[in-house]
C-alpha cells in the first residue's frame, strides 16, 4: 500500500466515518482496537475527517466494528480455511486485523468504491475485490464458484441503507446460493432510525437509512429457517467483549444501559444462520 493523496470524487462519505473512527481509536493508550492501516488511509485521503471530531458516533461505528471482528475471529477458529465475504466493504480492513493465513477473503463493493480501494489494496491468490451491487446476483456466483464453505458474510453499516425489498432478495440470494452459511449485520429499529437527521455522523452526510427493522426476528418471517444466534445492542454487549474492553468505555456502557434510551437500544448488531 503506497500513501497518497487521494481525492474521494463521488465515493459516498459514510465509509469514511468507520475509517476514521478506526483511526481515532488506534491512537488511544488503551484502544477498543488497534488499527495502524486505517490511520495511513486517512493520511492518504484528501478529505476534511475533523468534521467528524467529537461525534460520539465514531466510537459507535468501532464497538460495532470490535464484534465483527470477534464473530470473524471465531468462524475461523471453527473453519480456519472457510470463506470471508465482506459485503460492503468500504475502506474496512478486517482482512489486515483477522485474517488467519489460510482462509479465502472477498471484499464487494459499488464500482467507485472498489476504485478507491484499489489505491491501497490490491488482490492476492485469498482476497479478492469485486466490483458490484450487493443485489447483483452475479457477484455471488463468482465468489461460489472461486471458493468453498463454509461461508460467513459480514455486512457492516449496509442493509439498513437499501429499501426493504432489496434487503429481502439480499437474504434470499445468499440464502439460495450459500445455504448454511453466516450473516452479520446490523438493524436499525424506530428508535436509532427516526434518529438519523439530528447532528451526529450521519447529519453531516447524505447517505440516509431506508430499511427500519424493529425486530431482527423478522428476518425468519421473511426466510423460514433463518435463525437468529446473537443479537444486541451496545448497552448489552456480549460478556466476553464488554470484560475487555477499556474500563471509560465499560463506565459509558454502563450508563447507556440504564437509561434505555430509544437511539441506542432500536440499533442492533446481529449473527444470523442462514438455511
């Protein structure tokens, strides 16, 4: 990866927001993650990331990030040659954080996404970028037929940002095509998503939610067999994550939790088996 300046043209500003809250956490004595990668992206991007300073947003997208990560990092303690598709993928780098030597990566993402990460990234025989829409069906057939199960899908800050329908066939297609496999992701119930225009991360850009999901149990509605392992919201942070994480953090947790409130508890982080 060489750094430069590179300017962002019609590259959708919300996958920045992750990147720099990666960069900003990295910086801390005691971080939530480390993430030297996402401070040199930052460098090399020609955009004004001090927008976002302050925007408690930003250690949002990075706890929300933290269990991705472990939910990775424990697919592939059970599967160490299994398959990773990041749906999205943004500027995220999971790969460079998880990866295990051995296990077959994709990273999707919109054409002028992809562009963008060919700056810093390039393809290797395990990871593989691919240029397309999440409800293209195309991009499915090639990631089954240049890898092999099991699969584990990460869609990070995505599916919320696509209108129902399109969320619907996202389900059904990986479902079709990777019968078995996992799905991370996260929904933004009425709470979190009546939220989105008050002056947070998200009412600095354009990018708005479309599909509210109140209920990730829905998803089984949708697609009988579909089974919900995990599901939570920042306030109740799987044990094993929120024991680790920085005791500020843990005392901001804590908090949240008691008093409840709709924004925080209407988002949730879920893992999903799909039939």
């Amino acid at each position: 990866m060489t750094e430069r300046d590179v300017r962002l043209g019609t590259i959708q500003e919300t996958l920045l927001i992750p990147l720099y809250g990666r960069a900003v956490e990295n910086r801390k004595q005691e971080a939530v993650l480390r993430d030297s990668v996402a401070e040199r992206l930052v460098a090399a991007i020609d955009y004004d990331f001090a927008r976002f300073d302050g925007l408690p947003m930003l250690l949002g997208t990075v706890l929300r990030t933290s269990l991705f990560d472990r939910w990775v990092a424990d697919f592939l303690a059970e599967h160490p040659a299994g398959t990773v598709v990041e749906i999205g993928a943004g500027l995220n780098t999971r790969y460079e954080r998880a990866d295990n030597g051995r296990a077959r990566w994709f990273d999707l993402d919109l054409p002028d996404v992809i562009e963008l990460r060919r700056d810093f990234f390039t393809d290797t025989p395990r990871r593989t970028m691919i240029a397309a829409s999440v409800t293209d069906e195309a991009w499915a057939d090639t990631v089954a037929a240049h890898s092999g199960g099991p699969y584990l899908f990460t869609a990070e800050a995505v599916l919320p940002y696509l209108h129902e329908m399109d969320v619907r066939n996202v389900i059904g297609l990986l479902a079709d095509h990777f019968p078995g496999s996992l799905l991370a992701l996260d929904t933004s119930g009425p709470g979190h998503f009546d939220t989105q225009d008050q002056p947070d991360a998200l009412g600095k850009v354009d990018a708005r939610m479309q599909w509210s999901c109140a209920d990730p149990l829905q998803l089984a509605e949708w697609r009988p067999g579909v089974e919900v392992l995990a599901s939570c919201t920042f306030s109740s942070l799987p044990a094993p994550m929120y024991d680790e994480l920085p005791a500020p953090v843990q005392e901001m947790l804590s908090g949240l939790a008691t008093q409840r409130l709709p924004q925080v508890e209407d988002y949730r982080l879920n893992l999903l088996r799909l039939p």
